[in-house]
C-alpha cells in the first residue's frame, strides 16, 4: 500500500527491509548456536539412540538367560540335597 507521503513510503520501506535483515540475523545465529552444539555433543561421546536400544535389548536377554540359570541351579541344589537326604536314610536302616 503507498501513500501519497514519500516519507512514510521510505519509512515503510525501511522498516520492511531491517525486519528482512533481522530475520536473515535469526537465521544466522540459530545456524551458529546449532553447529556449536553438535560440536560440543560430538566431543562428549554420547551413544545415539539405536546403539541404546540394542545394547538395552542386549541387557534384558541377559538378565532373562541369569534368572532361568538361577532357577535351574535352584532346582538343581534342591535335587541334590533330596539325593542326600535319600542316601543318608537308605545308609541308617
């Protein structure tokens, strides 16, 4: 829209530019702020999400295959003192 000021057109103008400028500046800094982080984070050494999620898959097999074994030398040192118990009768009578 111009008006028939050739003032306020150039003020228009100008304040539509510097709002161009600032948006280009945003741009610019977030571009920056961005790079800063992912160098930051690459020097910290953090695991990316699917090395995450397989070495906690990895973990949950793990304890799985631990609480079965228990279980079995559970029932295994069970078997054995009930065979001790039956020797130690079958020695008394």
């Amino acid at each position: 829209m111009q008006t028939r000021n050739p003032i306020l057109d150039d003020m228009a103008r100008l304040a539509s530019g510097g709002l161009g400028v600032l948006a280009g500046l945003r741009n610019e800094i977030d571009g920056l702020i961005r790079e800063q982080l992912h160098r930051r984070m690459d020097g910290m050494e953090l695991v990316d999400r699917e090395e995450f999620e397989a070495v906690k898959a990895m973990a949950s097999k793990a304890r799985e295959e631990q609480e079965r074994l228990t279980a079995r030398v559970e029932a295994l040192e069970a078997a054995l003192v009930e065979a001790s118990a039956g020797k130690a009768q079958t020695k008394a009578k």
